[in-house]
C-alpha cells in the first residue's frame, strides 16, 4: 500500500462515516499522511482529526475513535492507534507493506511522478551567464540546482521550459570585442578589457573563420570579430553546460528578441496603455511604486536610450506572449533588489505577481583551495571544477543545500571513496544493490520461476524490511514536495536516508542463500526488494542530475 493510497482509503472512511452520520463534516480533497518520527507509533500517522474535529463539532480524541475504528477494518491495515489530541497511528500489515515492492519495480523510472503540479506551464531562467567570458563558479551553484528545480518540476506533472538568457546587447559586448581584437594584433588589452588566455583563444577561433580578419582595419573587423568571438565563447559555454548535465529549452537573445525586434518600443508603448507609464525630464517612467517598489523606474533615457530596465520589461512580456502564465527567475545573490522591480513589472502589464512570477535568489558557493583558472586568469572555471572534482560531485553537493544558505564545498571530502563524502554514500548503495542482484542471479535467484510470478509480500517481516519499504513509499512524496517549494536538497537527502535504510536491511536479510541452502520465495522476494531499492535511488538521482553507476 503506497501513502497515496492509504490517504484514499482514509478519505473512503471519512465519506462513509459522514454517510452514516457519525461525523458532520465536509470531507477534503486530500488527507496528508507522513512518516511517524518514532517508528514504535507505525508505520504512517495523519493529524486529519486535530484538522477537522472543530468543524465537526467535536472532540479532537472522540473524531479519531470514529475514523479509526473504520479505517481499522480496512483492507491492509493492520492496527490504527489514536495517540495524544487525537493523531492517528497507522500500521499496515506485512503484505500490504511489501507490496511496493513490486509496484514500485515494475513502475520503473516513472515511479514517483505525480501529477501535484499538472496544468502549470512554467518559463524557467537560470544561469544567464554574459557571453563574454566562461562560466565560472559564480554560475555554478544555479546551473546545478536550476537544471535539478526544472526537473523535480517536470517529474510533479509541470511543463517546464528552461530558457537562458544571453546578454548579447550594450557595451560590454564592444568591451568584449575589442578585447578579442587587441590581442589578434598582439596588443595589450584595451583598459577596463577582459584579461585572460580565454581572449587569445577566443582570437584563434576568429582567424580560423576569418583568416584575413587582421588585413582589416579595426573599424572593420570590429563587427566580425564581435560575431565571431560570441559564437565561439557560446560554444563553449554549451559545451560547458553539457558536460555538466545541464540542457537549455531556449536560447533568449537580448538584441535579437528585445532590441532588434522592436521589442522594447512596444513593451513601452503597451505598458503606457496600461496607465502606468509617464513622462517626465525628457525620460520615460514605469510607475512601480504603485506596487511595492521603493522608487519608479527609467524605461528611456532623456537621451532616447532604453535602460537595462526596459529589457526586463520587455523580456518579461515576451516570456507572456510565449504563452508562459508562471515564471521562474533564479538570480545570484547580488540581485535581491531586483525582485520588487520584477514584481512591479508584472504588476504593470496586469498579472497577478503572486500567480505569475517568482524570483528564487541564490546565495554565493565557494571551494576550498579551488585555483584560479590559468586560461581565465582571475575566476574559477566550471570547466575545472568538473575536471578536480567530477560533474557528480559537484551536483550533487550543490543540491544538496538550500539555495539561500552560503556554501563552501571541500573538495577533499568530495574526492573521498568512503560513507563521509554524501555522493559517494548514495552512489555506492546503488551499485551495491546492483552487485547484489548480480550476486543473486548468478547463485540462481530470479524473481520469476518458470512463468511464475515468485514475489510474496507477506514474507518481507523483518523490521528493517518495514523501514526500508516505508522510505521507498515516501519518495513519491519527497518528490511532490521538492517540486512545490522549489527544493531538490529534498531528495538528496531522502536518498541518504534510503541508503542508510539499505545498507541496515543488506546486513541483516540475505538475497542469495549461504553455501547449499534450499532457494526460496523469501529470497526471490526480497530480489524484488533490493531491485526496488535500485529503482528509487536511479531514479532519484537523475532528478539532481547525477549518475547511478552499476560498479563502483
């Protein structure tokens, strides 16, 4: 019986006892159940009583005898205990329990989708990263735990689309630009340039698709080279990203999609026919103080230049005629100011800020004794991140903490083969459910014997057997969770735990029999198990972007 379905049948007993008049009360769309925090008080418990006695008219303690004298009887159930004000305790019986096993097998890589967050069309940016240099630490943090965001999204029933957004547009790209071109003649980087080998490289990359580039003057090669060199360092920068696991829906030009296509203007244009625009200095003004924001906003310069401003207008009502009601902004932690202004903006074209965008702001991550890159010359590349520590470690650690707590990974710790170092503890349960199966197999368990279908349920009594089966049946839960609060470290922290439980149930219950003992359907079920084991943990683990090996 997985929680979702001990959630129906107590909601069953709450109709049937409203239909006999034992309790007045209207009965709710879901009823919570959790995880007991002592497993001595079950195997699950609600507080649905403490919820709706009040309503009823009720003692809190009298509500629950009512329920659980039904939900007693119910099919699977084995005993249902009113503790306290009046929780529910809840243990199932030993078939019902190890049922999971089974489903949760031949559910396979779906096992722990759900549908909490089915009908939500979700615009997701993250990482954004100007194309003028590699990424860098600085973009790590949100690469790993966006890519992991989007995916628990995806897994609840969302349809996610994760867009980056390229700052292609303004000075920084003729910085940029000129920087490329002064070292393709050999000179010193232009003041307040970009420093680097990365440069030089970028400069290679031109002359290779434009040998004569340098026969040109500078104002004539200015232009190739910027188009040249962008497309080399975004190259990179997705070459990057992938090696890290991390793949874009959508790539957003600003000049493309906001400048060149006359975006701004119209972004303007329409956000004055809402009434909020005005004008005044020869400069244009979003009124966003109307809706929370400490100061109004420049849309154009007195000079007839838009603002930076203006293109998040803009960009926010593209990301609106794109069909996308919710939007998701994650931002470094250097961007707190921007969130009442993004509000307002939503708030200006006529949404609901609450309902249509959220700014998710991330705090800084650090490595200890991490180098600077010798190619960039004064940052940490995520290229060698990957490289010192492993894509694996690196993500996992990242999503493995909320995003709002500061961070600083040891990378001594991550290199670790042993149960200190998180990802390793989690991989290595994985890997060694997999030798175990192995294991099995080879000394002649198989969980179908001639046709037949091996698995008893009823057999899997051992108590760590309940407690490694209760954790496999909250995952689906964890999930659901991890998707509404926009919080992976959810799930890495609910896979330690499964492998915690695993690890116990490997030492204390054998698949394979010792020496010539008789195979039975103990040993075949509980090959069920530890398959079941493996699925969760696999399935998992891609949710955070990290691999499940089969040896280690």
């Amino acid at each position: 019986m997985t929680p979702e379905e001990l959630s129906s049948a107590i909601s069953a007993c709450l109709a049937d006892a409203v239909r006999a008049g034992e309790l007045a009360v209207d009965v709710p769309e879901e009823v919570r159940v959790e995880r007991p925090k002592n497993r001595e008080h079950g195997d699950w418990a609600t507080n649905i009583a403490l919820q709706l006695a009040k309503k009823a008219g009720m003692n809190p303690r009298a509500f629950a005898e009512v329920l659980a004298g039904r939900l007693s009887s119910f099919d699977g159930v084995k005993s249902v205990e009113v503790a306290g004000p009046g929780f529910l305790n809840i243990t199932l019986d030993a078939a019902a329990a190890g049922a999971l096993a089974k489903i949760i097998v031949e559910a396979g890589p779906v096992y722990g989708r759900n549908n909490a967050l089915a009908g939500h069309i979700v615009n997701m940016e993250f990482v954004s990263a100007n194309p003028t240099g590699p990424l860098h630490i600085g973009h790590t943090r949100w690469a790993a735990l966006g890519d992991s965001i989007a995916r628990v999204l995806r897994a609840s029933g969302a349809e996610v689309t994760a867009e980056y957004y390229i700052n292609d547009a303004g000075n920084q790209m003729n910085v940029f630009a000129n920087s490329v071109l002064a070292r393709l003649h050999g000179r010193d980087v232009p003041e307040g340039g970009y420093p680097g080998q990365y440069i030089v490289d970028l400069g290679h990359d031109v002359l290779t698709a434009h040998p004569d580039v340098r026969e040109l003057t500078d104002d004539a090669a200015l232009p190739i080279v910027r188009h040249a060199a962008y497309e080399a360092q975004m190259r990179d920068i997705k070459e990057t990203l992938a090696a890290f696991g991390v793949s874009f829906d959508v790539y957003f030009s600003e000049k493309e999609g906001l400048h060149d296509s006359g975006a701004i203007e119209s972004a303007v244009a329409r956000l004055r026919e809402q009434g909020h625009v005005y004008d005044d200095g020869g400069a244009v003004w979003l009124r966003t103080t109307d809706f929370g924001d400490d100061k109004d906003r420049v849309l154009v310069r007195a000079n007839g230049e838009p603002t930076y401003f203006a293109a998040d207008a803009a960009y926010y009502l593209s990301k609106k005629d794109r069909g996308f009601p919710e939007k998701i902004y994650l931002l470094g932690a250097d961007h707190h100011g921007y969130v009442n202004r993004l509000k307002a903006i939503a708030a200006c074209a006529g949404d609901d800020p609450e309902q249509s965008i959220e700014i998710l702001i991330g705090q800084l991550v650090s490595v200890n004794g991490a180098k600077l890159s010798k190619r960039a010359g004064n940052i940490i590349e995520l290229k060698d991140l990957i490289d010192w520590l492993g894509k694996d470690a690196v993500r996992y650690s990242l999503a493995r903490y909320p995003a709002d707590s500061p961070l600083t990974l040891d990378p001594e710790l991550l290199r670790k083969h042993s149960n200190e170092n998180p990802v390793y503890y989690v991989q290595y349960a994985h890997a060694r459910s997999r030798g175990a199966a192995r294991n099995a197999v080879e000394a002649g368990v198989e969980r179908f014997v001639d046709g037949r279908d091996a698995f008893d349920a009823s057999l899997l009594t051992h108590p760590t057997e309940g407690e490694l089966l209760a954790h496999l049946a909250a995952y689906p839960s964890i999930v659901g969770k991890a998707a509404e609060f926009r919080e992976p470290h959810r799930v890495a922290r609910h896979l330690e735990t499964v492998a915690t439980a695993y690890h116990s149930w490997y030492d204390n219950c054998r698949i394979a029999p010792r020496g010539d003992e008789e195979i039975t359907d103990v040993n075949r079920t509980r090959l069920w198990l530890n398959d079941a084991t493996s699925q969760v943990l696999a399935n998992g683990l891609d949710l955070l972007g990290v691999s499940a090996p089969e040896r280690m």
